[in-house]
C-alpha cells in the first residue's frame, strides 16, 4: 500500500501562489493577500485540486472548483482568460497575478527536474 501511494504522491506537487489585494474589499480587512494553491499532476500539467483565501466560502469554492482540470502546460493565457470571465470581483488582478506565479513556478519544477510530459 505504501508503494503505491508514494508511486501516486511523486506524480503530485503543490504549487502555490500569493498576491497583495487592493485596498477596499473584504478579502483584504481578513488577509491582506490572496493566496492560490494547487495540486498538479507534474506530467501532465493538470490542476486535480485547488484552494484560494478569499473572503467568502462561495467565492473560494468557485474559483477553485473552476481551475480543476486545466493543464499549466497549455499554458496561463486561458486562465487568465477563465478568471476574467468568471470573476467580477475586486480580487481579480491579484487572482490572475497569483496564477501567473504559480504557471512560473510549475514551469521552472519541470526544468529543474526534466520532467517528461505523460504520453
């Protein structure tokens, strides 16, 4: 059991990402930043799993519900795109910074450590 789940664990990275919020919103009064973090399938690039720190539950969940199955190897401009479209909140720039962020630290951890994409 133990192999296979540290088989299942080393194909799994946390990546994570924080931005200042503007100054004027609830999230802001609670955190001062936003956070995103993911969990990635490193050779494939997808988000199996998301969190984010805004103010509200419902805010939390749709913005990580939304990310969920989406591959950093294609790429940040269709997130950018999804949180712009599914995002009117006050947020907005420091969600699209944090996946921006978090898009460059996936792709340096695939550099650093040659990953193969999955076929």
């Amino acid at each position: 059991m133990f192999i296979l789940s540290k088989i299942l664990c080393d194909d799994l990275v946390l990546f994570s990402g924080y931005a200042k919020l503007p100054i004027g919103i609830t999230a802001n009064e609670i955190y001062k930043v936003v956070g995103i973090v993911v969990l990635v399938k490193v050779a494939t690039g997808e988000i199996v799993e998301a969190d984010c720190t805004l103010a509200t539950k419902l805010a939390r969940r749709h913005i990580a519900d939304s990310l969920v199955g989406y591959s950093l190897k294609d790429g940040v401009d269709e997130l950018v795109h999804l949180i712009d479209r599914i995002y009117q909140g006050g947020a907005k720039k420091s969600l699209i910074t944090t996946l921006r962020i978090i898009f460059d630290k996936y792709r340096s951890y695939t550099e650093e450590h040659h990953v193969q994409p999955a076929e």
